[in-house]
C-alpha cells in the first residue's frame, strides 16, 4: 500500500487529510513538525508528503529545503498545503535559492487552505496513480 | 506683498533704528526694535522675527553673544542674523561669522545694500521654512505608514488564523457528508468534533482580541497577592488533575497587602497556569511526574514576583523569539496566540516586567515582576505623603 506523510502542527489538518488518505486507499503517517517529519521520511520512505508551511519547531519550507537537497529524498513528490498565499511561498522560494546559490524545484503542487477536500483527494490520486 | 516680513533691528544707538525702521517699512516690511542684548533676546522670543539686524558693540550682552545664543538654540536657530559692523574691520566680520551670523553689513550703510541683502535673507528664512514643514509633514506620512503596516501585518496574521479555522469547519462538514452519505460512524464522530472543536476556536479568538483591543483602564484595588495566586490554582486544580500535573503552591507568608489590578493580575496568573498545564501535555517523555508550581515572592525592594514554572516540554530559542507576538501558538490549533500577548499588556501597564527562562525537555519558568505599593504599614504612606 502507497504511504502518505502528513506534516502539520493543526489536529484538524491531520485529522481530515488522514482519513482522506485512508479513503482513497492509502496508508496516512501524521508529523507534528519538521523535525518529527524528516526522522519519518527516514524511518521509510513515503510515495508523497504533505507538508504545511508554519509550524513550531522546524518550518515546512526548511524541511522542504532539506527534502529536495537530500539525493534519495528528492523524488519524493511533495504537495504544500498551507494557508500562507502561494504568492509567498514562491518568494521565499526565490530569495532562499538566491541566498543559498542552489536553485530547489518547485512542489508538486500548492494548495492554499481552506481547500476543498475533493480537491486534495484528486491531486493525491494523480500523483500516486 | 502678501507674505510680509518681520524684521527686529537691535542697536544701541537709537538714530540708527530709526533710520532702518523707516527704510524698512518705506520697503513693506513689518519691524521692532530693541536697544541691548537683553531686550533683544526678549524680543526674540515674543515678536518671532523672520530677520534680525544686529548690531556688535551695546551694554549688557553684546552682538556677538547674542547671536550665539540665538543660533545655539533649536528655537531660533533657523532665523537670519545680519550683523552690524562699525568699521570695515576683517576682524569683528570673521568674529561676526564665527558666532554664527550669517551676513554682515558694514555701517554706515549703502541703502541698496541693505534693502538687497533683507530681500535675499527674508527670502532664505521663506525658504528654509517651507523645507521644515515639508520634513515635518514626510515625520507624519512616516509614522502613519508604519501604523498602517503594523495593522496590515495583525491583519493577516488574522486572516491566515481563520484561515485554519475555516479549513477545520470545511473538513468538518466533508467528513458529516460522507458519513450520512455511507452511513459510516465513525466519521460522523470525527466530523462533529472538528466542527465543535473549530466553534470553539472561534469564540476563543474573539474573546481573547476583544481582551487584548479593549482599552482598559486598570482597576487598582488593595488586594493580597497571595489570595490571588490561591485563587487561580483552585480554579486550574481539577483540569491540572485530569491530565496527571500535580499544582505546588508555594507562596512568600511575608507577602503583604498591596495596590494592584487583582482581575487583570489573576488574568495573568490564568494564562501562566494554563500554559505551563499544557507545557507538559506535550511533553513527550510520559515517564515524567508533571508538576506545574506557582511561587509568590515579596522582594526587599518591595516588588512582589510571580514565578510560574514547569517541568514540561520546554521550548527552543526560536520559539522563545517569538512567544511575545501575535497569533504565535505551538498548541496544535488549540490556542490563539494571544494569551501571553494580553498577559505582557497587563503587566507592563503595572509597570512590571515579564521574563522567561525555557530548556527544551526540561520546562519553563515564567516570572512576572510588579513594583507594588505597600499599603499595609501606614507608616510608609504617611512618610511618602510628608516628603511630597
């Protein structure tokens, strides 16, 4: 069975987007924050994460950071969600490549919250196919 | 001439203010006149020249000292001085200068002269004038765009916090749908209690930025510190025992009755208490015995001190940084970031301070410091009230 990573601090988040994962036929594994996330990814690696931006601990945009800078881990296709404007997200994307010299790809997909879970559900099942 | 010109001519020798006053006022301008250095500065003050015409040598203060003063002084340094020199003597004009006059005329005067260095200096003062209500006008523009951006950034930092709220209530109704549509139990469960849960949030939220907007005046009362303390732990006793934290009072008996707020004081005590309960729910080493302890101490200065500490999961130095702003909450959906917010107000409209010492794992001690009144020794009152 394909497995799905959720990273984010919101119980809701978790919650709802777990058992869409188990419904549309997938295993859901939950992470609190990035930290919790990468140890995760470690552990086995999963066929898609989706990562929220804020949260305590690490931020989704370092742990994302760290995913696609990761050789075996940067395959991993990685779906944003967030209620941070994707407008945003790209521009940090930007000056953080600009800062560090390395340039990162762009996510799977972005998905500004509160989204419809259809949609989620669409998304995830083109992606793991 | 609408924008009409005040000049004040100084000089000792009073035909020679005559002299200028009625040539000056032949040209329009308004003029006063004073006969020393004191007068002069007198005058300065009340008649608000847009010019002055200085002469060196005159009892009491001189010219020089004069024009020192004025250009010395954030009020009147802006305004011309042209000084009055006997003789065309290189000295007193380089001395003239170095007090910082800015021009100088020799006497006995051509009259061209004089009438084209008054246009050009009254011309200057217009000038300069226009430059300092433009500054002060870009001061204003400055401040108020920086409270618009103050307002935009809480803005969407509310926004984004509905946001969530929205996304939990969205989720909430999709997981009631499917359940009724599948008849599936288990969702209609899990639904329910996210719409209930984000109900909640709601209300938090608005209760807590009705609290943290209001403009309250603090109500000072005579209250004992210790009583509130006691107070706040009673009323967290019961959810601090259904998650296993054991509450330690240990309160200063040398604590005495004091002038404070004691609602927005047990306020603050609630928030301490309540965070330092949740601290150690998510703590992740659940071998630990969780003990949350509220210390009330009455320092020799007379400032009563708070402590709030716990054993529970501590917090890093990122976290730390941003304890003290808005809508910053690392419970999981649970809070909304303000309570620490409004907790920092109360404090600092008390005059207090609020600190806070963390290690990740280990807990958090959060200590609130009040300069409090003493009202329980008359003596101190008494004493007070003498010396003012």
């Amino acid at each position: 069975m394909k497995r799905v990573l959720i990273v984010d601090d919101d119980i809701d988040v978790t919650t709802l987007v777990s058992k869409l994962v188990e419904r549309a036929g997938y295993e859901a594994v939950v992470a609190k924050n990035g930290v919790q996330g990468m140890g995760k990814v470690r552990e086995g690696k999963p066929d898609l994460i989706i990562l929220d931006i804020l949260m305590p601990k690490q931020s989704g945009v370092r742990m994302y950071r760290e995913l696609k800078t990761d050789e075996p881990l940067k395959d991993i296709p990685v779906i944003m969600l967030s209620a941070i404007a994707p407008k945003s997200f790209f521009r940090s994307q930007k000056v953080l490549d600009e800062f560090a010299g390395q340039s990162v790809p762009e996510p799977e997909a972005y998905i500004e919250k509160p989204e419809e879970p259809e949609e989620l559900v669409e998304l995830m099942k083109r992606i793991l196919g | 001439m609408t924008n009409k010109s005040k000049i004040l001519i100084v000089d000792d020798d009073a035909d020679t203010v005559e002299l200028l006053t009625k040539r000056l006022r032949a040209e329009g301008y308004y003029t006063s006149e004073a006969y020393d250095g004191e007068q002069a500065l007198r005058q300065v003050g009340e008649y608000q020249p847009d010019l002055i015409i200085l002469d060196i040598k005159m009892p009491k203060i001189d010219g020089y000292e004069v024009c020192r003063r004025l250009k010395g002084s954030e009020d009147t340094k802006l305004i011309p001085i042209i000084m009055l020199t006997v003789k065309r003597k290189i000295p007193d004009k380089v001395k003239g200068l170095d007090v910082g006059a800015d021009d100088y005329m020799p006497k006995p005067f051509d009259h061209r002269e004089l009438s084209h260095r008054v246009r050009y200096w009254t011309a200057v003062k217009m000038e300069v004038e226009e430059r300092v209500r433009e500054i002060k006008r870009l001061e204003q523009e400055l401040i108020k765009s920086e409270r618009l951006a103050a307002i935009g950034q809480t803005v969407a930092s509310l926004a984004h916090y509905i946001k969530n709220i929205l996304f939990g209530l969205k989720g909430g109704v999709y997981l009631v749908n499917v359940a009724s549509k599948e008849n599936e139990t288990d969702s209609l469960k899990t639904g329910r209690e996210m719409i209930e849960r984000n109900i909640g949030r709601i209300s938090d939220l608005v209760l807590d930025l009705l609290e943290y907007s209001r403009e309250r005046e603090l109500e000072y009362e005579n209250c004992f510190p210790n009583e509130i303390a006691d107070e706040v732990c009673g009323l967290m006793e019961a959810r601090a025992k259904e998650y296993g934290v054991e509450i330690i009072k240990d309160f200063d008996p040398s604590m005495r009755e004091v002038l404070l707020d004691p609602r927005g004081i047990h306020r603050c005590l609630l928030n301490l208490v309540s965070n330092a309960i949740d601290a150690c729910l998510f703590d992740s080493n659940k071998e630990k015995k969780w003990v949350v302890q509220v210390r009330t101490i009455l320092q020799n200065d007379g400032t009563v001190r708070f402590e709030v500490s716990d054993n529970g999961c501590g917090m890093d130095e990122e976290v730390k940084k941003k304890l003290f702003t808005n809508f910053f909450s690392t419970k999981e959906g649970r809070g909304t970031g303000l309570g620490l917010l409004i907790t920092q107000k109360v404090v600092q409209e008390h005059g207090g301070t609020i600190t806070v010492d963390s290690q990740p794992g280990k807990g958090s001690t959060f200590t609130i410091r009040l300069p409090c009144t003493d009202v329980s020794t008359p003596g101190a009152m008494a004493k007070e009230s003498h010396e003012s």
